[in-house]
C-alpha cells in the first residue's frame, strides 16, 4: 500500500524484535528499515533489512516514525533529542524521576524542527500512567494504587547471579493477593511498595554450593529481598531452561474512591502480558500511528500517553469507531 | 474562584443529582443552576438553585458548560440538538444503535454556532468504549469482551414486576464467573451475551400468591429470561426494602490477544460500582472539564470520547501529570 505509514526502527534487541512482530499485525505500516550501531551484517531481523545507524540521514524522507528501542539509561537520553531533529521518534523511556528532564530536552529540538516526539511510551510508563489519569479524574476524592507482575524483575535477577554458589537464577515480583483484596474491597488502605509485593526466585546452584547459605545470602540482601517476603526454589539447570526463559510480566492499576459519603466506587486495570517486551512493542507501535496523525495536523513538540486521543490510536475512521465499539 | 468553569444541570433525576454531588468534589468547577420542566418550587436539589427550563437562556453568558441528565429515549434526541446552539453541551445518551445518527444531529448544530457537544459520557458507552478501542489498537490480533454486572437491570426489574401476583421485584444482571475465567485464560473463546452472562431475581409476593407460578413465570420469559441462567429468590418487603434499594453496577472489558504465536497478552479494565448514576455523573463531570477547554481552543462540533486526551480531562497541569503519575 502507498499510504501505509512508513517505520523504522532504532536498536534491535528484544523491544525492536517486538516492533517488527507488531508492525507486522497493523496492514496500515510497513516497516521500512532497522538502524544498529552493530554491523548489520551481524544482525538477523525476521524479514527487514539492516543498515548502519551512521547512514540514517540518507532515509530522512522516506521514514513517517522513527522507533527508538534502546535503554533508558544510556541510549534514549542521547538518541531522543539527536533523532528529534529529523525524524518523528517514539520512544519508550522509563526512568520516571528523569522523566521531566527527558521531556524538556526532545520537546525542545522537536519544536524547533517541526517533529513529534512521542515519550515515555509502553505500560508503566504509558497505559498504567493513562489509568491513574483517569482514576484521579473520575474518582477525585479516592487513592491509586499501582501493584507490579507477576513479572520478572532484570535488577533482582542480577543480584541473585552476583551470590556465590549461584549458576543461575531469576526472580519475579508478585503483587501481593491479601493487598490486592483489600484494595479491592475499596477500604482504601494504606500500603507501602514492600507491603504490596513479595518476591520469588528460582535457582539453580553450582556444583557443591551450600542450597542454606545461598538462601540465606539471597533472603538477607538489603534493600533487594531483606524487606520482603522472599521466597527461594532451588531447581535444576534443566528445569530453568524449560519453564523460566520467557519475560512474562504485568500488573494492576486500582483507584478506590467515593463519589458522595459510603457510595465506594472502584476503577480496576490490569494486564496479564507472556512478554514485556512484545506487549511495550505493541503500545510503541500504536502510539507510532498517533505519532504520525499529530505530525500530519502540525501539532509538533514532545508528547505523552496523556496528549493522545484514543482515536489517534486506531486505524478506523471516526465514523467505524462510533458506529462499532462506542 | 473567578477562573471556576461554570456548569448547570438539565434535569434532576439520579443522574442530575450525581453531577451535583462530583461538583462538589471537583474545587476548579461551580455549580450555577438546576434547570427543570417542573415547578422549580417542587424540585428539592442538595444546595443549588432551581431555576425553570424555559428560562435557560438568560443564562447563555453564565455558563461554559450544561450537563445533560435526561433520558436517551425521549429527552436528549430533542435536548442534544435544542441546547447544543446556545452551550457546550455534555450528555450520556446510551442508545447504541442510534449514537451515529445523534452524533451527526448535534454536531450540525454544535459546529454552526461554535459550541461543543460532548455525547455517550458515561462507562458504557463511555469509559468501556475507550478500553474496546485501547484493547484493539494495542492487540490487533485479538478478541474482545464485554460482560456487565454485577448490576441492577431497570428493564428487566420492570419485566419482573409486571407478573401476576410480584408485589415489588429486582433483577440483577451477573457475569458468569466461568466465562470470565475462560477469557482471562487467553483461550479466546466465542461466547454470545447470553453464556456471558446469568440473572437473578428478588421477588416480593403478594399476599396470597403462588410462589412456584411466579418463579415459572419469570424463569420462561421469552427474550427477558428464558434463555438465560435465571434464579429467583423470594424476599420479606423488610429486607428488599433493607437490601435491594441502591443501583450497583459493573463489568469488564477484556482483550485477549497474541503479539506473536503463542504469545498472549490479556487486558482487563473492570469497575465495580455501587452507584451506577453517581459514577455516570463523575464521568460526566470529568468530561464538562474537557469539553470547556475543546472550547477555549476552538475545537467544536459533536465528540465523544474517543476524541478527548486524557490530559483534558484533569485539573492537573502537564507538567504536574508527567511529574506526578506519568
């Protein structure tokens, strides 16, 4: 199709091969390219070719979105406002503190160019962000509560691999089901992250580790696992590389409020994802479209979840959207 | 507050009242007027004044924003366009079918006499459409599911107290658990309104009356019950009275869908009211905020929500919302 809107992406490690899955089930994008600072030749996509990020100036005009998927930390800080000025970006940056600063830096080149750079996009930052929104605006007398997984959290895993007599081992964060009820109920309690959530790792161990130590070690680790409820397995090699080689993750959204004295009302929502990766994709990818419409009307400078209308979001007219989902 | 946005009230039933109610919550708003078709003498509101329909229009410069409370059938087909020339205008008409024919009335009026009309508010349509759009634009290659309840049906408690020898009567409409947890398995099963859902009944006899007669009665309702899972317990007027005077409501809306083979993604949004037109009414109020500044930025005609950023719908600043809950 000539009028599909035309993709590509930046980086390709889990969250680009998500882009390119997704791109592949929306008949209204093509995906055009991906761009590695790898030499392309080393980088196997599914079925899209591969250039040198060095030569991507030569695709300024035949590129609609350009989708940022490196890290929060040292790429996107970069990349955003370097790729801002010739392209429309989307990004998925989720470093919330940071998140003000990051703004400022993309709208500021974006507005300047004539470009729409769309941040912070995927679930948390992005749909879980849209929720609280929305909760606060429904239910402004009310509290929000956000509960994380089940779903693998990098960070624990890597300070479960950092102990002596570890082979491997992950860990997944699981909201707490006793928290979840109560919050459920609309009794609004009052609730830290450590209350909200348990952790639970799977471990495999060396040869001739001590399983006690190891669990102690782990169980014991300040500010990781000391103040939760942590439970470790010990498994074989086998079985991790069967049941525990997959990034499932998830998670709720709750605003509890009243609307006048003892009338509780309780907006819930929650995703339950396979893969965090591909499901962040899925929203990049979404949001990409939007990214497109909001450069098409002229409206430049950095964007939010929070600044698209959900019609943006949608390859149907207005006029489907109303007549078959309102 | 002098920078207050300015709302009144068409009509108040249980809506209208609501709207009164989430005003009060919501400190960037005021509430002007109550305008009616009765007697404003006998119309008894919370603490606002009353003032007759007929006189509205003396109130064409006090206002930013009238909220519609009438019915879909009868009030706001006639309402909607009326009121649409002289105000912005918010209403929940609810009437699926005929949403695309309304939209096109009020938007030639809101469009020529530079209003903004605002319909379908509520969660259903509403807040419910929102989250069938997310849920597909996110996971195209998907399903997706509605179920209400548990919830108070006026239709069916109307049919209920229409049976010989029912002295008062409720139904409530019940999604069936099993279907639910078919849908959140990620099996994607095909499952019509009536597997979806079950309805249960609380009867009050009339002295005298056979209570085997009524129950067979309801049970082989054509359309209103016989086809669905129907249970009918007979109540004391003293605990229907107690127990069945408020108007809960509810449901889910569930996309179950793949990012790649094998990969599920399942997205849940669920409410669980106990007042169904208190809650309608604080999505209304959300909506007024939205739908003045559409109108400060001279953005009109007809929109729904589909056309609305959630940032619009705050009181919050961007700045605040990236801050706070982005």
């Amino acid at each position: 199709m000539n009028n599909q809107i035309k993709v590509a992406i930046v980086g390709y490690g889990n969250l680009g091969r998500g882009v390119e899955l997704s791109i592949s089930k929306n008949p209204d994008m093509s995906l055009v390219a991906v761009f590695s600072r790898r030499d392309p030749q080393s980088v196997t996509t599914i079925n899209t070719p591969v250039y040198s990020i060095n030569n991507i100036l030569e695709f300024k005009d035949k590129i609609d979105v350009l989708i940022l998927c490196g890290g929060s930390k040292d790429d996107l800080p970069i990349q955003g406002p370097q790729f801002a000025e010739h392209f429309n970006v989307v990004d998925s940056y989720d470093n919330h503190a940071e998140i003000p600063q990051y703004f400022a830096s993309v709208d500021k080149v974006a507005s300047k160019n004539k470009k729409v750079g769309m941040i912070s996009i995927g679930w948390d930052p992005g749909m879980f962000s849209i929720n609280r929104l929305f909760g606060e605006a429904l239910l402004p007398d009310g509290d929000t509560y956000t509960f994380w997984g089940k779903g693998l959290s990098q960070g624990h895993s890597d300070a479960i691999r950092r102990v002596e007599g570890v082979k491997a081992g992950v860990q997944y964060t699981i909201p707490s089901t006793s928290a979840i009820e109560k919050v459920r109920s609309g009794s609004r309690p009052t609730l830290t992250t450590k209350e909200k959530h348990a952790r639970e790792c799977f471990v495999v161990l060396k040869d001739g580790a001590d399983a006690k130590k190891v669990e102690n070690e782990i169980k014991t680790m300040p500010n990781y696992f000391e103040p939760y409820d942590t439970t470790v397995n010990f498994i074989s090699q086998e079985e991790f590389d069967k049941n525990h080689n997959t990034m499932p993750h998830g998670g709720f959204v709750i605003r509890s409020g009243i609307s006048s004295t003892g009338v509780n009302q309780v907006i819930e929502y929650s995703l339950k994802l396979d893969s965090n990766p591909e499901f962040t994709a899925s929203v990049l990818v979404a949001y990409a479209r939007a990214t497109y419409r909001l450069a098409q009307k002229g409206d430049f400078g950095a964007k939010t979840a929070f600044d698209v209308a959900p019609n943006l979001l949608s390859p149907k007219t207005s006029l489907e959207l109303i007549t078959e989902i309102l």
